[in-house]
C-alpha cells in the first residue's frame, strides 16, 4: 500500500484558497478542489474525513497566516512609541487585507449569508487579534497619544478607512470589465491600496484621534 502523500493536505487547503475569491467557501465542491491540487479524492477523506473539517482547517490556514503576520509586525515593533506600534499593527492587517482581497470578500459575502461554518469560525478566532489591538490602543491612551474613546469606536475610526477601498476594489474587480468612471481598474487600486496611501488614510485617522490640543 503506497503511503499518502506528505503535502496533500497542505496542497488541497491552497487550492481552496485558490478557489474561494470565486465560489467562497460554501459554494466550493470538493471534486473541484481535488482538481485544482491534483489530488484524488481519496486523499482528500483519508486527510479531512469530511467536507466541514476541511472548510475548518481552509479557514484556519488562513488566519493562521494573518496572525502570524501580525504578531510578527508588532514584535518587530516592540521598542517603538506606542501609537508607532498600534500603527505597524494596523497597516500589517491593511496589507494582509489588500493581498487577500478576493478572499477577503468571499468570507464577508458568507458572513453576510449566515454561513453557520465562517460564522463560528469568526466567534472562535478573531478575539485573538482583537486582544492585540485592544492592549495596543489601551497603551496609546494610557500615554496620551490617543484620546480616551471607547474601544469600539476607535476600531471604527481606523479599521473603516482601511477596510472599505479593500473591500471596494474587490467588488470592482468581480462586478466591472477594467475601467470606473473612466479610471482603468488597475489605476484605481493603485490610487486606493498602495502602502502610501493606506499610511496617508491611517495618519489621517490617528490624527483626528489625538487628544484635543495636540499635534499627531
């Protein structure tokens, strides 16, 4: 009997990855998947057993990578002022964000469907960043270099401006043929998700959250 491969796994999550800015992950079929990875199907149940436990460890692998992202960001950062730190943080999500936006906006399409699989996928892992931000934002008030605002709304502050040009590119690169408003595609996103100009719109909103009488 031939031993299973040692990356089938690690080749039918990607190809799930690959995948899903089309589908999302309710829509993916494993016989497509298996495809995409060539790999048989076989392989497929002799490493996952089900279709639920492969759509769990898909989405893991995932925010596994961004996690790793960001910790690393932040460890990077680790002697810096704090609101230096809290905005390496926030620019590292941006980014892993504009890299992904088609998986990006395949997930948010199945939160928005009440996907019961990404809904407890989400219960389960995303306060795990949130601990990160919350201590990040704390330490910034602490200090003074943000005002005291509840933590939801100074998510909101920053996270908004980040997330919708990510999300709005995505949506025109799926809806629209390659121009907007006569702005080729391409122009578009580079207008909107360059590292300047994440850094432009994350300045902007740390400014405004500055206490009042100081200088960001």
């Amino acid at each position: 009997m031939s031993r299973p491969s040692h990356n089938a796994d690690e080749r039918l999550i990607q190809a799930a990855l690959d995948l899903m800015p089309a589908s999302g992950l309710a829509s993916l079929r494993v016989r497509q998947v298996c495809t995409r990875a060539g790999v048989n199907l076989g392989m497929f149940h002799y490493h996952f057993k089900s279709k639920q436990e492969f759509n769990r460890r898909v989405l893991q692998a995932l925010y596994e990578r961004f996690f790793a992202r960001l910790t690393g960001a932040v460890e990077a950062a680790g002697g810096a002022a704090p609101r230096a730190r809290l905005r390496a943080a926030v620019l590292t999500i941006a980014r892993f964000a504009r890299e992904h936006r088609g998986l990006f906006l395949a997930v948010a399409r199945d939160l928005i469907d009440g996907n019961r699989e990404v809904l407890a996928f989400v219960r389960d892992n995303f306060a795990r960043h949130g601990r990160i931000m919350y201590a990040l934002v704390r330490e910034c008030q602490r200090t003074g270099a943000i005002r005291r605002l509840p933590f939801p709304a100074v998510v909101a502050m920053i996270a908004a401006p980040q997330a919708m040009p990510v999300i709005g590119v995505a949506v025109l690169e799926r809806v629209v043929a390659n121009r907007f408003f006569g702005f080729p595609l391409s122009t578009v996103a580079r207008l909107l998700l360059t590292d300047k100009a994440m850094a432009l719109r994350l300045d902007l909103s740390l400014g405004a959250l500055a206490p009042a009488g100081s200088r960001a």
